[in-house]
C-alpha cells in the first residue's frame, strides 16, 4: 500500500500551504496546484525537496490534469481577500464555478473525496448573529463583493448536485477570519492591515466606527478543523471559526499594545456592503468533528507579529 494521494489547490497561498505541511506531517503525498495569482511560492519553498511533495503550476479555472491515483482533493483556490477580488473579480467567479466544475470532475474520474473551501461570506451582511449553517445569509449577488460571495455560493450548489446525484463524496468547510504565518501584508484584511501599519509607525485605519466585529481563529486551529472534517463522513456545510468575537476597535488597542507603539486610529467610510457582525456558531462541528479552537488570540497572534515583523524587516 503506498502512501495516500491529496491534491490541493492555491497550495502555495496562506492555507493552502498549511494544508500541505498538516498533510506531509500525517504522511501523505501531497500535490500542490497554484496559478500564484495570490499565492507564492516562499510558502512552499521548504517542501520542493520532499520526495512526497510536488508542484504544478496551473489554473484550475481552465483545464485540471492529475497522472496517477487520487484520494482526495482540497479545493482552496481562489482570491480570498476584499483587495484581490475586488482587483481580479472576473477570475473570483471563475475559480468559483468553472475550477470547482473541473475538480468536481477529476474528483469524479479518480474516485476521490474532495473538500471545498466555502466562507462565511455567504451570509453576507448577517441579519442573524452568530451564523449557523441554516441560515441563508444576507447577500448583494450585485454589489462589488457579490464575486466572491456568490463564487463560494455557487460551488457549494455545485458540490452539493454532485454529491446528491453522482453519489461523489465531497466536504463543505465555511471559513470564518483566519490569521497566521504566511498571510501578506498587503491583502487588505484587517489583521495583516494593522499590523503592518503598526510595525511601520503609521496610524492604524479602521473603516467605518470600529463598533463592528470580527471573530479571528488561528490558522492551526483551523487546519485541524478542515482535517477533522475532510476524514469524515459528514456531506453538509460546516462553520469552522473561533466564536470569540472582538469589535475592530477593540482588536486595534490589542494590536497597539502587542506590538507596544502608540499610533492613533484614523476613520475611514465603511466599504459598501461590508459585514457588519461575524461570528460562527460552531455547535455543529463540536458535536460532527469533535472540534473547537484551542489557540486564545493572544497565544496566536505572537507567531503571527513575529512573522510580519521579521517579514518587514527583510523588505
């Protein structure tokens, strides 16, 4: 018996490259398929000499070749972040429907499991709070962030109709505000946003009155949810996210005194559309997977500044 086969997509991004050191760690094969778009390959350098791990180059938007056996697929490509598919929405839309209808269909051919990455962003601006996976959500399909929200809608429709009437095995995960190692400065979130300002000596800008709220799950903590989920055998959308919800005032006064400068906020007009509330209930993955977030915030964001501080510095 050789060793289990995993394709993941946007392997070269922010999660996609923490999902190929979790699976190379649990003593997989891992292929990596990036377009680097958004990703890079500094997130996967210190794997190109496994003999367990490979990469191509590829947009799964087009065309998805894979020689050889699979078992499963993580499909995580896509622009995640308000700057890149605000900058990229035609590609947003693209990866979300054509590239989850090729991985769907390779998934198909090899007889393989595959998990795709959905978002909390289908809820859009929540009108219930936290959000459970049996609300609809809140969305503007024509708003400047309906080309992401309603990619992600679309692929989990899609993964869905080829679970029911192709009997394929396929995994839901909705993401909730991930942060880690290896995300970059310049994506736009308000993570990477203010830590990046912090680090520079430049005022800390928050959009709209700081009274709205995030809730932000460490990116190891989030891995071993998207393991935990992808092992079993549980078909329907799951919300996986840490359920400690902060104001984004509030996170900029932590961020302030993590990184010990005494920058002032600056207010800036809320971008349309933008949420107003995030939180996951996540009883569902408690009660199907057996997980929650162990990481607290302050534990987490230690790896994460010293990452971006030492990422500056070599600028």
């Amino acid at each position: 018996m050789g060793k289990k086969r995993i394709l993941i997509t946007g392997g070269a991004g922010f999660l996609g490259s923490h999902l190929c050191d979790r699976f190379i760690a649990e003593d997989f094969h891992v292929i990596a398929m990036d377009n680097l778009i958004t990703g890079s390959l500094d997130n996967i350098e210190h794997l190109m000499g496994l003999k367990h791990f490979e990469y191509h180059e590829s947009d799964v938007s087009k065309f998805v070749h894979v020689p050889g056996e699979l078992d499963y697929i993580l499909h995580f490509a896509s622009p995640a972040s308000p700057i890149d598919y605000l900058k990229m929405p035609i590609q947003t839309l693209k990866v979300g429907s054509l590239g989850t209808h090729n991985l769907l269909g390779l998934a198909k051919a090899k007889s393989a499991r595959i998990l795709v990455a959905s978002t909390s962003e289908v809820y859009g601006d929540p009108i219930v709070h936290p959000q459970n996976e049996d609300y609809w959500g809140n969305v503007n399909p024509v708003g400047p962030r309906g080309v992401y929200d309603e990619a992600k809608r679309f692929q989990e429709a899609i993964t869905m109709a080829y679970h029911t009437f192709h009997q394929l095995e396929t995994r839901i995960i909705r993401i909730f505000n991930t942060y880690g190692p290896r995300m970059r400065l310049d994506d736009g979130r308000v993570l990477p946003a203010f830590i990046g300002q912090a680090i520079r000596g430049e005022d800390l800008t928050i959009f709209g009155d700081g009274s709205q709220t995030r809730s932000f799950c460490y990116v190891d903590d989030l891995v071993e949810g998207i393991f935990r989920l992808l092992m079993s055998d549980y078909p329907y959308p799951v919300n996986v996210g840490n359920p400690d919800e902060i104001t984004i005032k509030q996170f900029a006064d932590e961020i302030i005194k993590l990184t010990g400068t005494n920058q002032k906020v600056v207010y800036k007009p809320l971008p349309q559309d933008d949420p107003k509330q995030r939180k996951p209930d996540i009883t569902r993955a408690r009660e199907i997977l057996k997980w929650e977030p162990k990481y607290s915030r302050e534990e987490g964001l230690k790896p994460t500044y010293a990452f971006f501080k030492n990422k500056i510095a070599n600028l």
